[in-house]
C-alpha cells in the first residue's frame, strides 16, 4: 500500500500532467467560448448603436418648425411631414378604436368563456398561425376586402357609385387592426391569465354571474398588462409600411385627411418615398422623418413601460 | 305554498334573463375571436379566387418552371422563379447572418450573463425587431451599401442583395435569440448539475447537454425567423433593387416576391388585368412557402418538446 505521502511514480505523474494539460486547454476552450457567445450577443447592439448614430448624423438638417407644419415638396428646404403625422395619426386613433374591444374581447373569450373543444384550439391555433403572415398579405386582403368591398367573387359591397371604402383612412385602419388583432389578443390573453384564480372564486362565491366577474374583477386587474400589450401592437403597427402601400395610402400628399373617408399619408410611406428619390437632400429629410417616427415609438414604449411599472404594483402581480 | 311557488318562478325568471344577458355576451365575444379566424378564411379565399382566374389564363407549369418575369413589359414572362430565387437568397443568407448570431446570442443570455446584464441586454436586442423595416431600408442604402462598394465590392451598383442581407439578418436576431433563450432556459437544473456532477466544464455542459436539450425549440425558432424574413418586404424593396434576376450572386440587385407586390401596388397597373392579377399569384406562393414554415415550426416546438417534471 502506498500512503499519499509517497512521491507520485513516473506513470502517475505522467498521467496527472497529461490531466493538467487537458484541463488547461478545457478551460481555454471555454473562455473562448464566453467570448464568442459575449461577441456575439454584441454585434446586434454594435449595428443598431451604428444605425441610430447614421440617423442621427442626417437626421437634423431638416428638424424645424416647418418640418411639422409643412406638406411634402419638390424643395427639400420647405418640404415637411405635416400630412404624414396627421395620416398616422387617423390610422392609428381608428385602429386603436377597432382592435382594443375586438382583441380583447377575443381574449376574454378564449380564456373566461369558452370550453376547451375542437372550436377553441383551431381558434388558438389560427391566430397563432396569423400571427406569422407577412404583413403584405394583409395588404392584399385590406385592398380587395376594404377598399374595393368584394372578395373578388360575386358582387362587391356598393354604395351608389362607391365601392368599398376606396384607398381610405378607414381601409389602411382596419387592414392594420386585422394586423395587429393577434398581438393584442395574445397579450391580453397573458394578462388575464395571470389574473390569479382565487379572485374569480371569490367573486363567484359571492354569487356574481360570469360577466359580473369579468367585468368587475378580471378586467381591471388585468388591465396594465392589456394596455402594455396594446400600446406594444400599435407601436408595430405605426411602423408598417407594406400593407397600407398596398391600400394604397398616397405618397405624395399635400393636403390633411379629414374624415375617415379620405385620402392619405403615412409617415413610413412618406419617409419611403423620400428614400427613393436620388438626391441626397430628401434622404436627409428622410432621415429626419425617421427620427420623428422613432421618438414616437420610444415615447409610447416608455409609456408602455412606465404603465406596467404604477398599475402593475396594485395588481396582480 | 303557492306564494313560495310564485318566488322561486319570478327568480328562476330574473335568472334566465341574467342568464341570456350572459349568453349574449358570450355570443359577442365568440365573435370577437372569430374574427380571427373570418380573416384566415379572407386571406385564403381572396388569395385563391384571383390566384385561380391568373392561373386560367397563365399555366401553372410555365408559372413555376419559367426563368422570365416580366409581367409589365411587352414580350410578357410570367416565370416566378427570378422572384423565388431572389426570395430564397436572401431569405438564406439572412438565416447565415441571424442563426449564428441569434444561437451565441440565447446562450449568453441564459447561460452566461448575470441577472443584471441579462435585464439590460435582453431588452436591447430585442428594440433590433421593433424598428420599423423602412428604417433598416434607410440604413441599408445609406451606409451598408455604400460601405460595401467602398471597401468589399466596388463593381456593385446602388442595390445589392448583400446589404438588404445584412439588416434583414438582423432584425430577426431577437426572434432566434428569445424563443431559443426561452428554450435554453427550459432546461431543467438537475440536468446541468448532473453533468457538472460527472465532471463536466461550463462548456461541455452548454453545448453538449443544455443546447442538445434544448434543440427542438431553437430550430423551432430557426424556422420561424426564415419564414419572417421570407416576408420582409420594406428593407428588402428599398435596398435590393427592383430587378427579377436569377442569381446566387449576393452583390448583384435581385427582387423577392414581396418586393413585386409592392412595386405593382406602387405603379398604375388597372386592376384587373393579367398583370395586377400577377400579385395575388405571387401573394398565393408566399403565403403557403410562410404558412407551410409556420406549421412545421409550431409543430416542432409541440412534438419534440421535452416535458420535464
């Protein structure tokens, strides 16, 4: 028997450096693997510092007060995006309208109503599976459906001469409610699911009904993770550009809209059609629409934010 | 005893009505969630009435087999594969630029980061997909290509399909990185101990029984983020070009179906024609190429998901 104290024989030692080594190059290996992963988790971040610093580089020659005052130009120096925010701005009031009281109604639905058959998974799965549309098939959709009022089948919906609602506010808003429905009905379904199940109980206990409970309990407690939610869906839905070119939102517009029947701009269309031009003066205007574009999102994330954090305190969670 | 009668009917009787008022209510919100599925059967049925009447007048054969688009032009060609070819380029080298980044990206995220960076770093990568995709367009045509024919490829014209690579690439990093993040984080700990047990470096742990554990919900979001860039249709229509062209060459200007769409809906082509009805031939082929990419992911993430309990 040898005690510990013995010095290790030749073959031992052998094998212990070939084990120090092995060890050394293991712990090598996975350094080189953090850093890999560290790298890689940076250059996402590294490309979208680059694209903020490349925006905000051409996005300030143009920032005045004639920029939100004016129409769009064949002068880059009085061209503005007055009529791009007023149109964002019809859309995005209308669909707001259409997609809170549809999506959440989907939502309560699926998760206070409805019993668990065939109907309800295939209802599940189509909206999950809607979800994953590209956003230009409901351009096609919103432009046979709403602005020309047929399904290409069969007679379209006509009042007198109109058919449809022609290219609209009213047609881009509700081809991007359809968007955006499974978002919000996604997101409210999360909110009310972590609504916990003993205030129902209890509510119940009490003898209310079912809408009783809903509406009294499980919708105001859900309620900061319905509007995060919502607030999230109309922020996607500023941004889209394809499906409301599809509608056929004008790209150049020197007037306002006035009326959910009127024609219209968006201010991704109008940064779009700056971006086409060649000269360099409307890519800069482009730039800075861009810029306007992106401080609205952040501000209504950051409302989004700020609403989970104050109301999320009182509720559930 | 006829007076207890009367009571139970008069409540039985505000009974059935709170009752209907509450089946009417369940009625209206049964409709608010079939418009969901009114919707997928408009997409469908829409798609295929024009489809079809495109489909009498072109021959599928020639629509799927020709190496010809020109809709507009005067000698009409009506073969999509330039278009699919163009679609399929980028939609490929997007998923070389995402998955890589997007997999290193989850696996820092739940193996490597504290609780602290992980709270900073996740939201950051996740503002890449909340930008709207006109923005990336933006910055593709004004500083990825430039950059590109300045330094790498000064032969390239203004578009290039490289460039709308690079940020389509991009904004889907967070799709591969939070849903295989999510997958990673499955990971039960036992699993992670036991191999640390047996002797096992944070490396092998990762890749050899966390990542391996998790598989089925990173390909899951493989899937799922191709088939989003296969529909991208703003970054792509600004910085690629406007050019059906057959070819593997990532430098050259190439269009992608989404792309056509937009350019047609941009033009004045009346509706009606052979050549307007081109979009929803096209719109057909990408709907089913997303939705047949769709399924096959969700049905990955609920066959093969491990269930541990």
């Amino acid at each position: 028997m040898r005690s510990a104290n013995d010095p290790p024989t030749s073959q031992s030692r052998l094998v212990l450096s070939e084990y120090q080594t092995n060890n050394v190059l293991r712990h090598l290996k996975g350094r080189l693997f953090y850093l890999l992963c560290l790298l890689g988790s940076l250059v996402g971040i590294l490309l979208l510092v680059t694209l903020l610093n490349d925006i905000r580089q051409d996005g300030f020659h143009y920032m005045s007060k004639h920029f939100f005052t004016n129409f769009p130009s064949r002068k880059p120096e009085i061209a503005g995006f007055h009529g791009a925010i007023m149109g964002t701005l019809w859309v995005m009031g209308i669909v707001a309208i259409t997609s809170f009281p549809i999506g959440v109604g989907a939502a309560l639905y699926l998760e206070e109503y409805a019993i668990k058959n065939k109907l309800t998974s295939l209802i599940q799965t189509n909206i999950s599976n809607l979800a994953g549309v590209p956003s230009i098939v409901f351009g096609i959709l919103g432009l046979q459906l709403f602005v020309r009022g047929t399904i290409g089948y069969g007679p379209a919906i006509c009042i007198g001469e109109q058919c449809g609602f022609g290219r609209s506010v009213i047609s881009g808003a509700l081809t991007l409610t359809l968007l955006i429905l499974p978002i919000v009905i996604v997101a409210s379904q999360e909110a009310i699911k972590a609504v916990p199940p003993s205030i129902r109980e209890a509510s119940y206990g009490v003898g209310a009904t079912r809408w009783q409970t809903v509406s009294s309990h499980v919708l105001p407690q859900a309620m900061p993770g319905i509007m995060t939610g919502m607030i999230l869906a109309l922020s996607r839905a500023i941004g889209e550009t394809a499906p409301i070119i599809m509608i056929g939102a004008l790209t150049f517009v020197a007037f306002r809209p006035e009326g959910p029947l009127d024609p219209f701009t968006a201010m991704p269309i109008q940064v779009l059609n700056w971006i086409s031009r060649p000269q360099a003066a409307f890519h800069e205007l482009a730039a800075t629409g861009i810029v306007v574009l992106l401080i609205t999102l952040l501000t209504m994330n950051a409302i989004a934010v700020l609403i989970r954090i104050r109301l999320g305190q009182s509720g559930a969670r | 005893m006829s007076f207890e009668t009367t009571r139970v009917t008069a409540r039985y009787r505000q009974n059935l009505r709170s009752n209907l008022g509450g089946r009417l209510i369940g009625a209206v919100l049964f409709l608010c969630a079939f418009v969901t599925v009114v919707t997928t059967v408009g997409i469908v049925v829409i798609l295929f009435i024009e489809g079809l009447s495109f489909f009498a007048e072109v021959s599928p054969i020639e629509f799927f087999t020709g190496t010809k688009w020109t809709p507009l032009f005067t000698s009409k060609g009506f073969g999509v594969l330039p278009l699919i070819s163009g679609t399929v380029l980028i939609g490929l080298g997007a998923a070389c630029v995402a998955l890589p980044l997007g997999t290193l990206t989850a696996i820092y995220l739940s193996e490597y980061a504290t609780p602290r960076i992980r709270s900073v770093m996740k939201p950051l990568v996740e503002v890449l997909s909340g930008i709207p995709t006109v923005v990336y367009g933006y910055f593709a045509l004004t500083f990825i290509s430039p950059f590109i024919k300045e330094y790498l490829y000064p032969e390239a014209g203004p578009y290039m399909a490289i460039s709308a690579i690079v940020v389509v690439g991009i904004m889907i990093v967070p799709i591969v990185a939070s849903i295989s993040d999510d997958a990673l984080r499955a990971v039960p700990r036992e699993l992670r101990e036991a191999a640390y047990g047996v002797g096992a470096s944070k490396l092998e742990v990762n890749t050899r029984v966390v990542f391996p554990a998790a598989l089925s919900g990173v390909i899951a979001s493989y899937i799922l983020a191709i088939s989003r860039a296969i529909g991208e249709t703003m970054a792509v229509t600004v910085a690629a070009g406007a050019r059906p062209n057959l070819t593997a060459n990532p430098f050259e200007a190439v269009q992608t179906m989404t792309a056509y769409i937009v350019s047609v809906s941009l033009g004045d082509t009346p509706h009606g024609t052979i050549e307007f009805k081109t979009i929803f031939a096209v719109g057909l082929t990408l709907f089913f190429m997303t939705l047949v990419m769709n399924i096959i992911s969700s049905r990955i993430t609920k066959r093969f998901r491990e269930v541990y309990d």
